[in-house]
C-alpha cells in the first residue's frame, strides 16, 4: 500500500467519524457557531491526524516484491491512477474558479455602489439576491424597505458579516482536491445548511418567528420578488423551519461539545501503529515473540542444571575433604 492510498484512507476513516459524532450528537441542535467551528475542524482534523503517529504498537505489513522489468515503455498502473486522481482535482478547481470569475463578471457588468465596506451591486440575474465576500448582490427591482425585503437583506449580510464565503471557499477547495473522499462532500452540504441557520437566527432576531416563517413559505412569483426555484427558498426548508421553531435550549449541550475530544484521542490512538515489513520466509512477531519465550525458558532450564552441578560437586569436595581428615 503506498503512503497516499493509506494516507487517504485515513483520512476518510477520520472524518467519517467525525461526521457521525457530528449526525448522532449535534445536528439540528441549536449550537450553530460550536458546529459551524465543528465542521471545519472536522476537516482540518482528517487532513492532519494521519501525519500524526505516536508508535504505540506495531503491525505487521507484507512487503511486496519488485515487480519484474518489461521491455520497452511501460507506465506503471499507480502513476495512472495518480494521474487521474490529479487530473480530476485539477478540472474541479477550474470550474470552481470559472464560478467565481462568473460572479465578478456580474459585478462588473451591473456596478456597485458602496454601503460602508460592503459592495451593493443591482443585477437582473435569476440567482439574485445572493452574497459573496463582501459583495451584496440584489434583485433589480425588488425593494428594500418593506417587511420582507428587509429580512432577506439582513439575512445576506449576516452571511457577508460572518464571512460564510471564507467557509465555503476553504471546504471547496477541499473537496476539489481529495474529491475521493465522501465526508467531504456532506460536510460541504452540511455547513452550508449550519450557515442559513446563522443568517435564520438574525432575521429573527429583528422580528418574529412566524413572519419569517411566512416568508420561508411563501414564493414570489409574481412578478414582485423571487421565482420559486431561486436557491432562497429551495435549502432545506422544513429543517429551516423547524430550527426556527426549536426551542433553543439544548440538552447536555456541555457534554456533547466535549465528547468530540476524546474521540480524536482514540482515532490518533488507532493510527499511532509502527507498520512492519514482513517478506516471504520471515518470521512474524507472534513466532519472535514465542522463539524469545523458549530461549528464555532454555536459558532458565540451563542455569538451574548449572547450579544443581556446581551444588552436587561442592559436596563432593566437602565430603572427601572430611573423609581424610
């Protein structure tokens, strides 16, 4: 097994436990900073336990031999599997980056006027009103000042004022490149679903939940807001609404924080293992371990005969020197 194939599974088996924890214990649980902070750490955490190795036991690991020569060109199958691995990563960073200079286009397409350090920029586009970094973009012709409006305004600049983007932009990059593993890809949904709870919990702040639930409710298809497919109103609307409604007091919150930590703890203890190669022919540890016992046990068996001779021939001096005294 190479280094990067069992550096990757590591990585998967980490954050897949850390994503467990995260299903069994705090999802849906009114502590929106600890598991936006949870889930990156979770990916932060499996990006670097497996580098971390305490050599508290050793497992045996087969060495495989040197594959034989063959004539002319020849690519080994691992550097095509890398390749691919790379090749992948590669076109998923492009297209992540395509969106990005997609959304400068719009703003430089529709301007921006200023509000403090924020840049408000109007656009017609279908996906608006949506924010990214510090850049509002709003729905030409959709007003500000009224009820609703105003909720959906706050809500974008919660996101812009807790810099969600920085988020999404660090687990992207991610997952563009270790694409292999899963967890990453349902941290990255995840997250996204911790952050409209965040920006949910500001609007609400500035009024009452059953408002805002309306708003959540209802689709502005006529012509005066958004269209019912706009992403607004399409993220998971029943959980929204029932974090909404959830009491935000939360059992054992203490208790379910700490409980992540020794959890780490175990998985490092699960990698901190000295692998060693064991050819054909070689004797493994148990069969060491059993051919020490038995030199051990000789050595014993050999000393105690040593002592009962040099016993046996301590008396026989004795007793001639006695028999001719």
């Amino acid at each position: 097994m190479t280094a990067l194939i069992a550096y990757i599974i590591k990585s998967i088996v980490t954050c897949g436990a850390l994503y467990a924890y995260y299903q069994l214990a705090l999802r849906n649980k009114k502590i929106h900073a600890y598991n936006r902070c949870y889930l990156l750490a979770a990916v932060v955490v499996s990006l670097t336990l497996p580098f971390a190795n305490l050599n508290l036991y050793a497992v045996e690991s087969f060495a495989s031999r040197p594959a034989a020569a063959h004539p002319g060109p020849f690519v080994p199958a691992g550097h095509i599997f890398y390749w691919c691995i790379g090749s992948l990563s590669f076109v998923l960073l492009v297209v992540m980056f395509s969106k990005i200079a997609w959304i400068y286009k719009i703003k430089r397409k529709g301007g921006y006027i200023k509000l403090g350090h924020i840049h408000f920029v109007e656009t017609g586009h279908e996906t608006a009103p949506f924010s990214f970094l510090n850049n509002l973009f709003w729905k030409e012709g959709m007003p500000r000042d009224d009820e609703q409006g105003e909720k959906i305004f706050i809500h974008e600049m919660t996101h812009i004022r807790q810099k969600h983007t920085y988020d999404k932009l660090f687990i992207q990059i991610v997952t563009c490149i270790w694409w292999m593993n899963p967890f990453y890809w349902l941290i990255q949904k995840e997250l996204n679903i911790v952050h409209e709870f965040m920006a949910d919990a500001a609007c609400i702040e500035e009024g009452d939940t059953g408002s805002f639930a309306m708003m959540l409710l209802r689709s502005h298809n006529d012509g005066r807001y958004l269209n019912p497919s706009h992403h607004f109103f399409n993220s998971p609307v029943i959980r929204r609404l029932n974090m909404v409604a959830a009491s935000n007091h939360t059992t054992h919150k203490f208790g379910r924080k700490l409980l992540a930590l020794p959890l780490i703890v175990l998985l490092l203890v699960l990698f901190s293992y000295k692998s060693i190669a064991v050819k054909d022919g070689t004797p493994t540890i148990e069969q060491l371990e059993r051919e020490q016992k038995l030199q051990d046990e000789k050595k014993a068996q050999e000393g105690s005969k040593a002592a009962t001779t040099w016993a046996a021939h301590t008396y026989f001096i004795r007793y001639r020197y006695w028999t001719f005294m």
